[in-house]
C-alpha cells in the first residue's frame, strides 16, 4: 500500500523530470512553506516573488497527467511580454483570459509607469480582489506593431485589453495618457488607475454583459491577419 505522501512524490518527481526544461521544482515540508499560503497538508504550489500563489490543494489526488497539466497550464510569470513567441500559446490556454496593456514602447516613461503600476496592482500587499487570477494571463503588447489586432479589438493606446481569444469577445479599459503631465504624477494616478482596472476585470469575469466582439475584418484582413497581428 503506497502513501499519498509517497504517491505525490513519485509523481512529482515524474513531473518535475518531464518538464524540468520548463519550470523549476522543489519538494518542501510544510514546516518550511510558512512565506507562501498554507493550502493544506499536501499541495503543489506555483510560487513568484510579487505574486499571489496558484495552488492545487489536495495534491495526493491527482494523477501525474494531471499534475502535469496544472504545470503547464500555469507556466507563465506575473506579467508577460506578449510576442510572437507566446502569445498563440498563452491566448488559448483553456479557462484563461488575456489581460494585456496596450502600450507604445518609443513612450518609455508613459510604458514603464504604466508596467509599474499593473505590477503593483498584483502584488500580495494590493488591496485589489484576486481570487481569480488564476483564470488571467497578464501582460503587455506593443499597440504600435500590433495595429491590426488593436484595430481588431477596437482598442486604442494606451488601454488594458481583456481578451477571451476563444469566443472572440473583449473588453477594453482606456488609461490616461502621460502627456505634459510631470512623471512622479503620472505614477501616481496609474497606480490607483490600475488597482480599479484590475478590480474591474475580475468583476467583469461573471459578468460578460459590456464584452464585445471584434470589428469584423476586410476580406484582405482576414487573409493576412493571423499574421500582420499575432505575428509583427
């Protein structure tokens, strides 16, 4: 008769072989686990400096296939730069939501307040409602290259895009530009501008009623676009 403690960690282990390419992993004693959440006797835990900790409580009950799944399903960080590279990938993981900031990266001053900002509006220390983050995939894009998805998604610079890639349906949250505004000011009003955003999106998760659908394409675009909007 095997374990569950037993049973977890062989299929850990299987896992952590498996996908140790992608993903670092490490088996703890709950004695040693008190700088994230406590999620019961045994559970596997996605852990990231300045983020809320994912968790499959219960562990011992899973089978490696789903072990494995969980591990995929959550291997992104805090917040992705989307590019041609992963955006395909993350944008139709099941069950999961694209937040991204549209920005124009020639605007490092407006970009950067604004990256702080949705960071600071994650953090653990936020007063923001993250009980369902692990539904979203945050990030940012580069509204300027991406045109064509923006236009797709009637979405202007800067804003923050919420995407449900497989219904095709969206959201959009317009931020303030920077402007003539001094910086230490503009930090300030993204700050609290984020925190209501990211509110905001969750909210919105259960309530679909604001969500639209993208602006229908030309025939040109619809031959060219997976590719002058996913991929730049």
């Amino acid at each position: 008769f095997q374990s569950k403690v037993e049973k977890i960690t062989a299929d850990f282990k299987s896992v952590a072989s498996k996908l140790k390419q992608h993903a670092s992993f490490a088996i703890m004693p709950t004695s040693d686990t008190s700088h994230i959440a406590n999620y019961g006797d045994i559970s596997v835990t996605k852990v990231e400096p300045g983020r809320v900790s994912i968790a499959m409580k219960s562990a011992h009950t899973a089978s490696a296939d789903m072990l494995a799944a969980f591990v995929e399903a959550n291997n992104y960080p805090l917040v992705s730069h989307f590019d041609n590279h992963n955006f395909k990938r993350l944008s139709h993981i099941a069950s999961k939501y694209i937040v991204a900031a549209v920005v124009d990266y020639e605007r490092t001053e407006e970009t950067s307040a604004i990256l702080a900002g949705l960071e600071h509006a994650l953090s653990p220390s936020s007063s923001s409602s993250m009980q369902d983050q692990d539904k979203l995939i945050f990030g940012h894009l580069d509204g300027v290259k991406w045109r064509t998805f923006i236009k797709h998604h009637r979405t202007m610079l800067p804003a923050v895009l919420l995407l449900d890639q497989a219904n095709d349906l969206h959201q959009t949250f317009p931020l303030p530009a920077l402007g003539n505004s001094p910086v230490s000011t503009y930090e300030g009003t993204l700050e609290k501008e984020m925190l209501t955003v990211v509110r905001s999106v969750v909210n919105n998760l259960s309530d679909q009623s604001e969500w639209r659908t993208s602006e229908p394409p030309t025939l040109f675009e619809k031959i060219s676009y997976r590719f002058t909007s996913y991929y730049p």
